[in-house]
C-alpha cells in the first residue's frame, strides 16, 4: 500500500481543508494476476500544508514534525508490505501451489495540526487600535477594516517592502484584558507570532490611559509566553492624524516615561510615521543574526 506524507508548500495559509476532511489514506495495491505478475503498489497520498504547520502525535503533545521551509516532508504513515503470491510457495514436490499470503495492513494514526504562520514581525494590540489599517498601509494586503472590535477573525499575512528588502507582517484578532482566560479572538492566534523576531505593538492614541492600554496588551502576552512578551518590539502610536500635534506630544512624552520599548508616531490611515516604523523594523531584524532564513531583497524594477 501507499504511504501518507505531509509536504509544506507556498501559497497555503490555512489548515481549513482538513477541517472538514479528517480522514485521509492512501490507495492500497493492487492484486497480482496471471503469468508471475506481481500487483502494482499503491500510490502515496501526500497531504498539502502551509509552511510553519506542526504535526503533533494523538495525544496533542508530542511533536512529530515541525515543516519551516517549503519542500520540507515527512512520513506520518507507512503503507502495508506486499503479500506473496502463489509461486513464492512454489517447489519440486509442489509444482502448482494453491495457497498465497496477504500483505500486511498500513499504519493508521491520528494527528493533531498546528499552525504557526512563518513571518517576521507580528502585530499586536487591543480591537480597533487600526491593526488592519496599519497592515494595508505597510502592505498590499486587503484585510477587512471596519469601525467596531474584532474585524480581525483570522491572520492576515502581508509583504513589507522598505529600503529594497522584503519582509512579510503578520496581523492577528485584537487582546482584550482577561483574553488568557479565552476571552475574545486574539489569544487562540498568539501561536503565530511566536515565531516573529519583531512585535509592533499598536496602540491607539485616542485612548485616554495610554500606559493601561499597553499594559493589558503585555500582560496578556506574558500570560500566553515568557518568550512571546521578552521579543523585540516597537510601540506605535496610532491615529495621530485625529488629535492635536501639542496633546500627541504631550501623549508621546508620558507614555515615554513609563515604557521603555521605542515608540514611533504614526497614521495608518495617512501614512504619518509609517516608512520610518518600517525602516525601525527592518533593522532590527536585519541585526537578528540567529535567524535561519535572512531578508529576501526585492527585485528591481525601473
């Protein structure tokens, strides 16, 4: 019989497919016939998953494969071994056997699919501080924007382009306070900026406790992971475009005082501040040498 592999390609950012298709096998091989002939094996069924998907074993814990780079496989199961037919029995007081043996069955198993987006700098933040708008502006991507909490029902992905160098962003469902405890969207999604080397915490300016908003938004981050809330990140101060340039100084300053991550004034809606956040960004993680994967340098065009 056929194997079943797991192959990471481009292109696929969901795991939606196997939602609603759980169970999987690969053809089994064919029976021999006349003449000597043996069966044809069967075909290997080879499943198509994002790049970043964990394969956990059934007990949801142990990690079988972790597929980061595309073209990357692995064999979650191996087809049954071929039988024997009638002339593996054959001998010289025995010209004409009558007997044959079955191949053996496959392995089965269930699996657990995890998916981490692969990206390099993730955003984060309460609902409706513009984190979708931030990503438009940054990028090509479309993400749906709208004017009430939770716009943002899955990661979106999007490619920064700054200076001649690529990176891509990843935007995930807002935090609210309490989110550890499965309060709102965010929290289910942490996992995909887990693997970001740069956070861009967005914040928005409107806000009238600047340093609460940002701490709820940490606390949850520690809460999910010691290492998701110990990354490299970047403060921007959104909507600066809808209040006065003296009461975002005065905003910028206090807030300033009280955190020490750099913070950059910014408008996703204008594009007040944001090649500056970027080119922050890019920096950043052009300096993070322990990256398996550098920068891709975008192509030229006239």
């Amino acid at each position: 019989g056929g194997d079943v592999l797991v192959e990471a390609v481009e292109g696929l950012n969901t795991l939606i497919d196997y939602r609603y298709q759980q169970h999987l096998k690969a053809k089994r091989g064919q029976d021999g016939s006349g003449k000597d002939r043996t069966g044809a094996a069967g075909a290997n069924l080879v499943l198509k998953i994002p790049v970043g998907t964990q394969i956990f074993a059934e007990d949801g814990e142990t990690l079988i494969a972790d597929l980061e780079k595309a073209g990357e496989r692995t064999l979650i199961a191996r087809g049954g071994r071929g039988g024997r037919g009638n002339t593996a029995f054959k001998s010289a007081t025995n010209r004409v056997p009558r007997e044959a043996e079955s191949g053996t069955l496959g392995e089965e198993q269930w699996l657990w699919l995890k998916l981490k987006l692969i990206a390099d700098a993730g955003l984060v933040g309460l609902p409706n501080a513009g984190k979708s708008t931030l990503l438009g502006a940054a990028t090509r991507a479309k993400p749906k924007i709208a004017d009430y909490p939770f716009t943002t029902l899955y990661p979106a992905l999007g490619v920064v382009t700054v200076d001649n160098v690529e990176y891509v962003l990843a935007d995930v469902p807002g935090l609210i306070e309490g989110a550890h405890q499965g309060r709102g969207l965010g929290y289910r999604f942490l996992g995909h900026v887990e693997r970001c080397r740069v956070l861009i915490h967005v914040i928005d300016a409107l806000q009238e406790d600047l340093f609460r908003a940002y701490r709820m938004v940490r606390d949850e981050l520690l809460a999910y992971s010691p290492v998701l809330s110990q990354k490299f990140e970047i403060v921007a101060l959104n909507k600066c475009d809808a209040i006065e340039s003296d009461l975002v100084t005065d905003k910028y300053r206090t807030l300033s005082s009280l955190i020490s991550s750099p913070i950059r004034v910014v408008s996703a809606a204008t594009g007040l501040g944001i090649t500056d956040l970027l080119r922050d960004v890019h920096r950043e993680l052009d300096s993070a040498r322990n990256l398996s994967q550098p920068l891709v340098r975008a192509s030229w065009h006239p």
